[in-house]
C-alpha cells in the first residue's frame, strides 16, 4: 500500500505543503518570500483537514532539506522534526536539487535534467539526474556547489537545464555543458515532488528519526557558520 506522508518546502521564495494519499497528491503553494514561518504550518493543517485526516494517521513526513536559502532549509528542517518529535513519525529527507528536477518531469516529460539552484557567491547548487522507466529522477552526478564553469556535466545529450541557476547564470552554463537554451530557468521546488519522492524512498527504506532530519547546505563555510 502506497505510504501516507505530508512534505514541506521552504527552500526558496516559495512555500508550499503537500500530502500524499493512497497515491494521490493534494499541494498548497505560495510564492511568498520571508513568509515562510507564517505560512506553513497552516498549509499543513489546511490539507489534513480537507482529507480528513491526522497526523497520527500518517506514515511518515518529508521535507525538502536542502541546498538552497539557508533560512528557509533550516526552517523546514525545524518545522518537520517538530511535528516528527511530537508525533513519533518517521522524517524522509529529500534534495531540493531532485525535487526540482521531478518537477520538470512533471511539467514537461523530460528525462535528463541539469538542476541548477542560484547559491550566490558567483557559484550554483548542482547536480544531473535521470528518469527511471517509472518516471523518477535519480541522480548521476554528485550533488555540488561550485562556480558555473565548473559544474560536473554527465556524458550523453539530450540534457535540459532547469532552475535559477540557470536564469542567473545562463550564458556560462551554456557554455560549460552545451545545453541551452535551459529549459525552466524559473522553476521553483513544489512540496508534491518531495512528496512524490519520498513516497518511493519510504517504501525502499529511507527514513529517519526527527534528530537526524537535518538541512543539508552543502557550503561548508556556512554550515560551519551556523554550527
């Protein structure tokens, strides 16, 4: 039986909640920067409710945990190991980077996708991933920050560039790999693909207790910083 589980992200200027039932996947999404904190744990009451269910009826919860906006990470990884803390259930952690790249699968079919997140600093949150027959991305690459003319690039065509490293950092992009015009540059991380995700990571094993549900930044520096 398909597992029931509720996903957040807050890992850019959007927020959104999602919650997966018997297969089936019911969102609320806002672009709405520095709201976050404000808005979702009402996006997270609002779909229990229409569904009618409680947590306690969950089999598990999901965030996007990262890389992406430092604040926003870490408020999702409180926000669910919280609730996680509280309600006994399991936490699948799942990368905002993959997250993004099932959506594009989503949106537009594709089955090779270079997921680039804006990082700041003249550098890009990175990594490639591939469809399965059954439609989920998994990564080829190792997820990275790193300049732009740096990126690891995976062998073969057909690679679509998606995300706001892309909008950011076109032309250097397209350069380094050879993939342009990209695809969705202004593509945002949707909590149903985190949900989608960790529906097929939960059923294989992977999940974890709400202590080790932690954001996952990738620069060092600034998870020193924060340390």
């Amino acid at each position: 039986m398909p597992p029931r589980l509720l996903a957040i992200d807050t890992s850019e200027d959007a927020c959104s909640a999602a919650l997966l039932v018997d297969g089936s996947v019911g969102e609320r999404f806002e672009v709405a920067p520095r709201r976050h904190s404000e808005l979702i744990l009402p996006m997270m009451q609002d779909l229990l409710r229409e569904a009618g269910l409680q947590l306690g009826g969950l089999d598990a919860l999901a965030f996007a945990c990262g890389p992406g906006a430092f604040t926003g990470i870490r408020i999702a990884a409180s926000v669910i190991q919280g609730v996680a803390l509280g309600t006994g259930l399991p936490v699948v952690p799942v990368s905002s980077l993959r997250a993004l790249a099932q959506g594009a699968r989503r949106e537009r079919g594709v089955d090779r996708v270079l997921s680039a997140l804006d990082a700041r600093m003249g550098e890009v949150y990175w990594c490639a991933y591939r469809a399965d027959p059954a439609g989920i991305m998994h990564p080829v690459t190792v997820e990275s920050v790193c300049a732009p003319e740096a990126v690891p690039v995976p062998p073969g065509d057909a690679w679509r560039g998606v995300g706001s490293g892309w909008a950011t950092h076109e032309a250097k992009l397209t350069e380094r790999t050879g993939v342009g015009p990209p695809l969705l540059p202004d593509a945002l991380v949707h909590a149903r693909d985190v949900a989608t995700l960790a529906g097929v990571l939960f059923a294989n094993g992977v999940a974890l207790p709400a202590e080790q549900a932690l954001p996952v930044y990738l620069r060092d520096e600034v998870a020193r910083a924060a340390s």
